[in-house]
C-alpha cells in the first residue's frame, strides 16, 4: 500500500488529514522520532506531511525535519499543514529550506495559477480551515492525488 508520512504529526493532522488520504487509498504513517525517520523504510512513502504547529510529538522543528528528509529521501514530495493562512504560511515554508525554496500552492492559489505537482519544485499546504470545509475538500483530495501520485 502506498503511505503518506505524517512526518511531524499534531493532532489535527492526524484526525483531519487521515480521512482525506485514506479516502485515496494512502496510508497515513506517523514518525515517531528523527531517529525513527533514519531507521524507516522509505520505499512505500509517496509523500510527506509536516506540521507548521510550534510543537509535535516528534520533538524536532518543522526545518529539522525538513532536513532530514531532504538528507534521507530528496525527491520525496512535501506537504505541510498549520493554522494560519497560506500568505503567512508560505513565507513560514520558504525558510525551512536552504538555497532555492519550492514554490507554495494552496486551494486558492492552484486556481488562479496551476503549477505543476508531483516534485520537489512546489510543496503544498492546507490550513485547518481549508481542510476542515467540506467545500474544499474534493479540491484538496484532487492535489493530494497528483501530487502524491
């Protein structure tokens, strides 16, 4: 089966999010640690969720974690998830990475202007609003699908 990293899980996207993928036929997979990270088998992962929340079980930042994963799995597609809106959250993901930072779509900026999915060159981001609309939501489950294909 296909998996989804939940590589900085926090409550609401565990409870949120894993209907969303489980709807695509993704399993969510929570990482426990960064030492969980290296010591985890890659091969089933199509993408990778991370939490913007200040603080996560996994006990690292969302930049460590980042990291790690570039270290680890560099061509894995990225996804991230918080509270606040995307122009405060794209700003928040472009500094998580060192040299050229990936392009930031969301729901509404996918709409006005399509950038292609799949890679390292646009990671996306949901809000808890966003996910929570149930308006949304096919919108949402369609980006997931291309970009974790």
């Amino acid at each position: 089966m296909n998996s989804i990293l939940l590589a900085r899980p926090h409550p609401f996207i565990v409870a949120e999010m894993a209907p969303l993928l489980a709807v695509l036929g993704f399993n969510p997979v929570r990482l426990e640690s960064l030492a969980h990270l290296e010591s985890s088998v890659e091969a089933s992962w199509r993408g990778a969720i991370i939490s913007l929340a200040i603080s996560s079980s996994v006990g690292a930042t969302a930049a460590e974690v980042v990291q790690a994963l570039r270290a680890k799995v560099p061509r894995l597609p990225l996804a991230f998830a918080g509270m606040v809106p995307m122009d405060t959250a794209a700003s928040s993901i472009k500094r998580l990475f060192d040299g050229q930072p990936p392009a930031v779509a969301d729901v509404d900026s996918q709409r006005r202007q399509a950038r292609p999915l799949g890679g390292t060159d646009t990671c996306l981001y949901f809000s808890k609003a966003q996910i929570g609309d149930p308006a949304m939501q096919a919108e949402i489950r369609k980006m997931m699908a291309a970009h974790f294909r």
